[in-house]
C-alpha cells in the first residue's frame, strides 16, 4: 500500500486530508493553500502530519503556507461577498423565485461562488445560475440548507446569553430527541426546549451521558420503594442532588412528600433493568433533526 505524509485539515468546519508532498514545514495551527476540485482554498492544521495509507481516501494537495498576500486576498474577497449577496437577492426577486439567499462564499481564488439558500419547494435557477455566472465571471454552486445550518452561518446569541454553540465551536449536527429532555425531567415545552433555528436545542445532548448514567441508580418513577419513614411512591429524581422524592401516605388518605438520598432508598433492581432497556429502546426511536 502506498502511504504517504498525511495532515488533517479544518476547511469551514469540515475535517479534510492534506498530502504535504513537498515538504512544508507545518506545524498545528497555520494556515495552508489546498488545491480542492479544480480551486484553491484556504484550510487550517489541526493535527501533526503523519504517515497513511492514501489507497481510497481523498486527499488534496497542500500547496504552501498561507502568506501576507493571501491574507489581503481573503479580505478582500469578504469584501466582494457582501456585495455579490446584495446583487443575488435582488436578482432572485427579479426572478420571482421561492428562495431565501443565506450567505455566499468565494473559493480563495474567487473561481467558484458557493450559494447557499433555503426553501420549501424544489425550484428552477437554471436560468438565474446562467445569468449571474456570466456576470459575475465565475462558477456557481447552489447548495440548499436547512434551518439548523442557517442559523449557523449567521449565528446569534442563545437564551443563555452565549453566542450559538453551532457558531463558536460545534462542528457537527447530533440527532436529537424530545426523550431526551424527558430523561433529564425537563418540562416538554417545545417553544422553551427549541433554539434561534427552532428545532430542538443542541444542548439538549450535552449532559445527557450523565442522567442516563443516573437514572441507572435510581428507582423508577410511579414505583414504590421502602424509606426510612415507611413505604411510599416515587415522584420525582433529583441527580444532582442524587436524592429521590417519595410520596408516603398517612392516615385518612392523606400523603405527606419527602426527600430521601438514594443510598437511603430500598427498590427492585427489576425495576432498575426495566428502566434502562425502556431507555434504550426510546433513544432507537424518535429521533429528530
């Protein structure tokens, strides 16, 4: 097998494969040209190179390190984006198309324009595409998002006070589901429980492993479990605090609510291993983009 000295690159949040045939001396963190599909782009090390087997992987070639001039180019081109989404909104308009024109992006050596939109329905540009090439002296690549990626070219600021996660540092999409806001015992509003894209918050993943990991412990809810004021039914679970909530009865059908620390509670391990294949069986559904 051929193997050959092999770096992974970061190109707009996408990991790619580098070929450094001749020889740079690259360190992690700089800046590269990379030939990609007849263009030159600019792609960021983000690990030391290494030697691989290159049979059925694609791999682009790593041309130089970035350097001054490349840098004004970039800005440059920054420039030339926000006049081109200008000109491309107001033809689309012109044109009378059901598409929303989200941001564009130049390769690095301005050969390609890649245009990224939303819509509802499938629609003809052909002849916009035509049009706008021929003006623009450049190819151009329509590539149609959905609401998630949307929101992370334009970014934003959460409900935490944060910029987006999506925008500062997550570089891939997890499925998520409504289970899992009900395995953390979050309340199943949707409004609160969605993001600025208005689907399911990324977040919602995040600490995730930890509950599950939890609700291993503990006795499951409605179940009766023995405390040490007496038998009653289990009504909420705290996993921070490790503690369960038992609803004990007293005389003349009246019931009296109290907190009990898990190690304090006495429940089926039955109860345990029905709980955690009714997790599993919910996270192989359900899910959502």
């Amino acid at each position: 097998m051929e193997q050959k000295l092999i770096a992974e690159l970061d190109l707009d949040g996408q990991k790619i494969l580098g070929e450094n045939n001749k020889g740079i001396d690259l360190k992690v963190g700089e800046q590269v040209v990379v030939f990609i599909d007849n263009s030159y782009s600019i792609a960021t090390i983000i690990s030391e190179e290494k030697m691989m087997d290159k049979n059925n992987k694609k791999i682009f070639n790593i041309i130089r390190k970035v350097s001054a001039q490349d840098l004004q180019r970039l800005k440059d081109n920054k420039i030339s984006e926000q006049e081109v989404l200008k000109t491309l909104s107001s033809k689309v308009h012109n044109y009378e198309l059901s598409i929303k024109i989200v941001s564009v992006k130049y390769s690095f050596d301005k050969s390609k324009l890649f245009v990224y939109y939303t819509s509802d329905s499938h629609v003809d540009f052909r002849n916009f595409v035509k049009e706008m090439a021929h003006k623009l002296k450049t190819r151009i690549q329509m590539i149609q998002i959905g609401p998630r990626d949307e929101t992370k070219l334009l970014g934003g600021i959460g409900v935490c006070g944060n910029i987006l996660c999506c925008k500062r540092w997550l570089k891939k999409f997890e499925s998520i589901s409504v289970e899992m806001a009900k395995t953390q015992q979050l309340s199943l509003n949707i409004p609160k429980l969605s993001g600025v894209c208005n689907r399911l918050k990324c977040c919602l993943s995040y600490e995730l492993d930890f509950y599950n990991e939890c609700i291993k412990k503990m006795p499951k809810l409605g179940t009766k479990v023995k405390t040490p004021d007496g038998e009653g039914k289990v009504v909420s679970l705290d996993c921070i605090k490790e503690s369960v909530s038992v609803s004990i009865p007293l005389d003349e059908g009246e019931s009296v609510t109290k907190n009990f620390p898990v190690s304090q509670i006495e429940f089926s391990l039955v109860n345990k291993l029905k709980q955690t294949v009714g997790l599993d069986k919910k996270y192989s559904s359900k899910k959502l983009k």
